[in-house]
C-alpha cells in the first residue's frame, strides 16, 4: 500500500472544490507553532502542561510528518453529517450513533466525564450490550453459528439493540435509548482519621424505542479513556507484556494477571489485546475503526457495513440512505482516512512528569512499589522507537493484562477470555494532568472514582491487599503515594 501523506489524500468529493493546498498551508502555520520538547526519559512529549496537555505531536516527527498529523487530527474533530450531504467527505453519521465525531468522546484527547446524579449519560460514556452465550440459540445450532460469532467478536449481541447502546438518531428516528444515572455513598475510613466517600454508580435504561431488552441483556458502562503515547503502547513487543501473564498465579504473589486474546480481522487469526478496558481490541487500527463502526456509525475497511449497529430487528434504521461512496473506496471512510486518523492517534505525545525534583514524589515513588502497585503496573518497557535503530524507555505503569478487581468493580459482561471482574490494567501516564484537561477527574471504567484515592480503594479482587495497605499508610505517606502518581 502507498504510505500515507496529505499531498496524496482525495478526501475532498468532486461536489467540494476546495483546494487542498490552501488548506496543508493552515496547516504547515499551524504545526510550525507547536513548542515542543524531548523527555529526558527518551519518550516524545510536548511542553504544554494544562488544558492542551495532550494534544501534541512527538518531538521526532519531521515537517511532513507534522503535517500528517495535524491531517489526522481534522480527521480526528471532523464534525460527520448524515447521508446524502454536499460533502460525500464527511457523510455517513449513524443512523444510530453515540457521537457525531471522536472528539466529542476524547475531548483534547483526554479523559471522558462521567454524568452527574439525575443526568442522562454523556457522550464521553457509552454502555455495551451482549447476552450470555447460548442463551439465545438452542442446541445444536449455536455450536456452528453462535460460537463463531463469539470468536470473532467476543461477545454474542443483544438480538434487537446489538453490542453498544446508542442514545442518538437520524432525522425522524428514534433513539434507542436513555440512561440515566444515580449514586450511592459509602465511607472509608482511613488510618489517621481521613474519611473518604466513595460513589457507587447506577445506570437505569429508560425509554427503550425498539422493544424490551433480552431478559439476560448484559450492559457495561465504557468511559473514554485518554489516547496520548498509543504509538508507543504499539511498539510494545507482545513476549514483553506475555512473560509477565501469570494466570495460575505459579509464584503465590496473589496476583495472576491473563492476556487476553482476541480476534484480529486483519491477519483473520486471534492475537494478543492490549487495547480497551477488558484489552479487547489486538492494535491500534482496529480499536479506531472499532469506534467509528460503533460509535459513529461510520463504515471503514475494517467494519464496511455502512449500518454501524443497526441490528435486522431495526428495519427502519437500515431503509436509511448511506455514505458509501466510489470517492471513499465504497466506504463512509476511505483507507486513506483511517490511515490518517491512525497516524494521529499514534503520535500523540505523553507530557513529561512534573515535580520530579520534590523529594516527597521520591518518596511515593518508593511507597507504590513496596505496596506492591507495580506488580500490575509495571512502570517501564524497552521499545525500538520510531523504528528499530533507535531503542526508547516508556515509562506507561501498565503490564496490559486481564485482573480481577473484585465484586464492587464487576460489571459481569465477559469480553473474549476476559470475565466480568476482570479489567485490563490502564496506563498511568499523564494521570496528574486529568483535572487540567478534562475540567474534572473522573476514573476506572465508569467514572466513579472523583480522585486518585478514590480509585485506589476501589480496587479488591487481586488488589485488595495493595488497598488495605494503602487505607493502613500514615496520612503523611498516602500524601506522598499520591504526589508521586500526580506527577505522572
């Protein structure tokens, strides 16, 4: 395939005569004004530590490449319309869909909210649906069609509303559904006599348009997690993160972290996944055209049903008018799109720690690996980066495997291999900037933990001895574990 550049994009329909040269020059202005810097780690970052903190390129990337990435970033905010529009470029929204473009999940990159007590849900926050397998389709046919399905998607579908609820529609139609979201309290008390109140979030569906869910419907709450150094998270090799799986847990250290392994539909063979909150998705590519699929209803070599979730129980929704276009490659998003929108998510950088010289973030630092929190979050990895010539340390705090954290974090909805109190281990790279970027912090899968200690007590399952140490710590050494992870 010819490798992806902006002179040779023909994203423009022949309805737009818009001259892409005026627009690479806006672009050229603006990438020339980017200030950025190289980690003293060997990792790229920017210098902008606030509101934009996520939202430059690596360092490294060359003129060109700059303007392939700030390509891949229109990609990124483009507003999508439904079909037929002026601009075949841009149509093709839904006709049921989450979001009308990836920035409106991943704002600035970063962290979505979680919707406040009484609200509806919030497009940075979306719910997948599935049944259990078998529960559908009786002997003997679910052995042929049912488990080839689960193979390739890990999940069977909700028979009417498909694998992903969603809140919005085309002209005239109707929405699936609303969420609608409430909280209940508990205190922590910790050693010292800090008392923490933590939120225990539930979801009821409302206003269910196209029929009751199936009485097994299985729903998982998903928050949008932020998309800085996946380029990095790429160059990974998958011995580094499967020497560290110990699902038996051989060596009695309590923890028995699993890879799960999912379906690559490129390679059309099962793979390691490392990306998602169960690692559902085996690379980067798929995981983009994954949420466009489901999230904006958007077609793309990888998922080319130009339906998005509609499901044959919504025959309303696949009467309406498409975006596939000869333009776009027969799809809504051409390859060279989604190639684009790749190279963007890519070569997002990571900012570089803050307030590395305070001895107390020194001292936190030492408190989270004699706790034992490195033993999931591994801090660092040897990469060869950008290609093999150069070797980099990343420092992400994440080992990507599957782990039980317990009842209270369950959602119950198995993903692959991964079982409902399983879940991936996130990053923890650019956690201390989450407020600055999204106006508020909102972490673990649904967005329930307010603040770092939040999240912390609510891990149990494997981690609950970390946790009990944790709620154990001096006030004084809490404070420290929390400025080390700050300055992430």
């Amino acid at each position: 395939m010819t490798p992806y550049s902006p002179f040779n994009s023909t994203f423009s329909s022949a309805k737009s005569s818009t001259s892409w040269f005026s627009v690479l020059l806006l672009i050229l202005q603006i990438a020339l004004c980017e200030v950025v810097i190289a980690s003293p780690t060997g990792s790229v970052t920017d210098a902008n530590q606030h509101r934009k903190a996520f939202m430059s390129p690596f360092a490294t990337l060359n003129m060109m490449e700059g303007l392939d990435f700030r390509v891949g970033q229109s990609i990124f905010e483009k507003i999508w319309v439904f079909a037929p529009s002026s601009t075949t470029a841009s149509d093709g929204l839904g006709p049921l869909y989450n979001a009308r473009s990836c920035s409106h999940c991943h704002q600035r990159n970063g962290r979505g909210l979680a919707p406040n007590a009484g609200e509806q849900m919030s497009t940075s926050l979306l719910f997948r649906l599935s049944i259990p397998l078998s529960s559908e389709i009786p002997e003997p046919e679910h052995t042929v069609t049912e488990n080839k399905l689960y193979d390739q998607t890990g999940v069977i579908p909700e028979p009417t509303y498909g694998t992903q609820l969603q809140t919005f529609a085309y002209p005239g139609g109707k929405a699936e559904a609303t969420v609608r979201t409430q909280y209940t309290e508990q205190l922590i008390a910790l050693h010292g006599g800090e008392v923490v109140t933590l939120r225990q979030p539930a979801f009821t569906v409302h206003n269910l348009n196209y029929g009751n869910l199936h009485p097994h419907a299985l729903l998982s709450p998903r928050i949008a997690s932020p998309i800085i150094g996946l380029g990095l998270i790429d160059a990974i090799p998958d011995e580094a993160i499967n020497r560290q799986a110990d699902p038996q847990d051989s060596d009695k250290d309590g923890i028995s972290g699993r890879v799960n392994r999912v379906w690559d539909i490129a390679k059309q063979q099962m793979a390691q996944g490392r990306y998602g909150w169960k690692a559902g998705q085996p690379t980067l590519d798929q995981q983009n055209n994954a949420a466009l699929r489901n999230d904006l209803g958007i077609s793309n070599w990888l998922f080319p049903d130009p339906y998005g979730d509609c499901t044959p129980e919504q025959t309303a929704c696949l009467e309406q008018a498409h975006g596939n276009s000869e333009g776009q490659d027969n799809l809504e998003a051409s390859r060279k799109m989604t190639d684009a929108l790749l190279f963007y998510t890519k070569h997002i950088a990571v900012p570089p720690r803050r307030n590395t010289d305070d001895p107390r973030v020194a001292e936190g630092a030492q408190i989270f690996s004699e706790i034992g929190c490195d033993q999931c979050h591994t801090p660092s990895y040897q990469i060869s980066w950008p290609d093999t010539q150069n070797t980099k340390t990343i420092f992400p705090y994440t080992d990507f495997l599957l782990h039980d954290l317990g009842e209270a974090l369950a959602d119950h909805r198995p993903e692959f291999s991964a079982a409902g109190n399983e879940w991936r281990t996130p990053p923890l790279w650019g956690l201390g900037l989450t407020a600055a970027v999204s106006g508020q912090v909102n972490l673990l899968h649904d967005g329930r933990a307010r603040s770092i200690l939040e999240a912390i007590l609510w891990h149990g399952g494997e981690a609950e001895p970390h946790k009990k140490h944790v709620i154990s710590l001096t006030p004084k050494q809490r404070q420290k574990l929390i400025l080390f992870l700050e300055s992430l």
